[in-house]
C-alpha cells in the first residue's frame, strides 16, 4: 500500500456534530437538505446517518490555524440549519433520542447497510478525529502502537455521552459501548511494522471483511494515502475549543513520543497485555476521571488524574516548543476543575430532571463558543 509522507505534526480536525429538529430538540435526518447548499464545498460532508454532518479542517500546521478555520466554517453552518428549522450541537451521544437512525444514500453507505443491517441504524454516536503527520509508514506505525496506551486517558478527558435514550447509563462514554457491538471498532491490533499491517489489510480484503482503510474504525488507525496517523478515540466535543484542546494534546503528544521513541519514562502509559488495555478501556468509558487505570503485569493500579499529572509535567516543554501552549494549558486547567462534559450534562440533568435542557445546554454551549 502507498504511503504519502506529510510534513511532520500537522493536524487535521473532524468534527461530528448533531441535527437536531428546532421545535423538540430531537434529532433529525436533516443532511440531505443542508448539504444540498453546500455542493462544492469539501469541508462539510454527510455521514452514514441522516442526523449527522461532518465538518472537517484545511491541514494546520499547529492547532490555532485549523481552530480559525473550524469557526469560520461552523458559524456559516449553525446559519443554514437555523433556515431550515434545525439546530446544531455536539456530544458523543444524544441524550434522549430514541428513533432509529436513516443511513444517507450514497452508494458507500448503501453498501454499508447491507452489511450491518439493524446494528447500523442504532450506531448513533457523535466522534472528534484527529489527524497528525508522519514522514513514513513506519513513524505511523509506531505512533499507532505508542498512542494505545493512552486511549483510557483520552477517553476520560473528552467523554461527552452519559445518556442514551433517556436513561443515565452509568458510563461517562456511552457511545463506546454502542460501537462495541461493530466489527471493526476499538483497540487497534498490535503490529510490529508497516509490512505486518499490510499483510493484515490485504487479507482482510481478500476475505471480505474490507474493502478500504475506511471500513477499519479502530480508535487510531494509519491513513496512508493522507500521511497520517488518525486518533479517533474521542467523544465528539460541546464547543470548537474543547476539540481544539485536545486537538493541541495529540499534537503534543505525538512530538514527545516520535522524539523519546524507545527513552519514554516508565512513569507514564506503556504497552501493556491485551487483557490489561481492554479493561483500562472500559474503565475509562464508565468511570472517566474517577477511573484506576492497571498500569503493570501484575495488577498494580493508579488514579487516572496522577497518570494524567504525570503526562503533563513530561511534556509540557514539548507543547512551548511546537506552538502548543495556549490549548494546552486551556485543558489542563479545564481537568484540574474536572470541568468535562459528562460531568456537566449530568449536573444540568440533576438539577433540572429535563434532558431538553441538557441538550438546551449544548445548543447554548457551542453557539457562544462559536460567537462570544
């Protein structure tokens, strides 16, 4: 398979933002008429569902730049869909729709359907993808391999989907449990190289189980053809900030772990048994920052926010140095006030027992996001 190198640490963004109809707050498959306003541009895009729009960034060379573009696009956006009686906002899950979802028809997401049948009317969940370049397949493949450790961690800071279908579903990332039941989602197998990965991609198409990069959904995954390496771990996010911020950790991230490459402190995540990573994962989706993560072979464990401490202080001087400190430090004093969606949401829905004016909220949250 070809791999186009990018230049390295620019990022791209991808937002998933919900439909939603104006007069009930419910969703709505509206993707149809406000893509039809939109015929020629590549930044806003349908998804498989109806209820769905995909807003996507130019390629940034650091974080600010795809956040000034975001914005831009977003506000002209939330315009269109006031017109047409919708509303826009985002979380990793909808707090109380219950309506199966219509898939848009185009020829992928009719092939699609045939395949998953009823599981894919019911996959209603909201994503932020991040996309960092990388000069060769083999960099994309060890950042693939680095960033798995993190994954509890990054689903904690951005879980935004406590609620599904009117119910406070115990877990603080709902929407992975709804993609569980997929055939190509979570943790990412482990390969050794880019020859492992393509020996693995081109069976599974021989065997039909693919046909392209796209039908692999795991929470990070190889773009060859973009260069890049795709964290898609992340519940969608109530404001444009928020997904910049973690937008800017990944960012980060990436240029401590392709600098210390085999010199990472033991301190921080590392490659653990599979047994270990499938349940730090789960944890993390239930309990987010209340979460012990296992951090050893023999069961030892830790509090996620210390593992998150520890992150912070390594490579902090990284994000000063690729132009990253301003969202940095925005989310880490974000996570010292546990200031995180799920949290939010479920103060709203305790102190006012009304999933309207949960979603009431997040409407609210991105519009000021987007104007103040």
């Amino acid at each position: 398979m070809e791999f186009i190198p990018s230049k390295p640490l620019t990022v791209g963004v991808e937002l998933e933002l919900q439909l939603l109809n104006k007069e009930n707050l419910d969703l709505i498959n509206g993707i149809q008429p406000l893509i039809k306003r939109y015929p020629d541009c590549p930044y806003i895009k349908p998804e498989f569902i109806q209820n769905t729009v995909e807003v996507t960034s130019i390629i940034g060379s650091n974080v600010a730049q795809v956040h000034k573009h975001l914005a831009s696009i977003t506000k002209e956006l939330k315009q269109a869909c006031v017109e047409l009686g919708m509303e826009l906002c985002a979380a990793g899950t909808h707090p109380f729709g219950k309506q199966l979802a219509l898939f848009t028809p185009l020829p992928r997401y009719q092939e699609m359907e045939k395949t998953v049948g009823y599981l894919g009317h019911t996959q209603i969940t909201y994503a932020t993808h991040v996309h960092i370049g990388v000069q060769n397949p083999e960099e994309a493949i060890y950042l693939m391999q680095a960033f798995k450790a993190y994954l509890p961690l990054l689903i904690a800071l951005s879980a935004s989907s406590p609620f599904w279908r009117g119910y406070d579903t115990g877990f603080v990332s709902y929407r992975h449990r709804i993609l569980a039941a997929g055939r190509s989602f979570g943790i990412p197998p482990t390969f050794d190289n880019w020859l492992q990965f393509n020996e693995f991609y081109y069976a599974s198409q021989r065997a039909g189980i693919i046909n392209t990069i796209n039908d692999i959904h795991w929470d990070i995954r190889p773009r060859p053809h973009f260069g890049t390496v795709e964290v898609r771990v992340m519940d969608a996010q109530p404001t444009l900030t928020e997904a910049m911020q973690l937008a800017s950790l990944i960012r980060v991230l990436a240029a401590y772990l392709l600098q210390q490459q085999e010199t990472c402190t033991r301190d921080l995540p590392h490659a653990l048994p599979w047994w270990i990573e499938k349940d730090n994962h789960y944890t993390a989706t239930r309990l987010g920052l209340d979460a012990n993560l296992i951090i050893d072979k023999k069961g030892a464990f830790r509090p996620i926010l210390e593992i998150w401490q520890a992150l912070q202080d390594e490579i902090k001087p990284y994000a000063s140095r690729i132009g990253e400190s301003l969202y940095f430090e925005q989310l880490a004093k974000r996570i010292e006030q546990q200031n995180i969606s799920y949290r939010q949401q479920r103060k709203i829905y305790q102190q006012t027992d009304s999933f309207e004016n949960v979603v009431l909220a997040l409407i609210q949250e991105l519009e000021n996001d987007l104007f103040s």
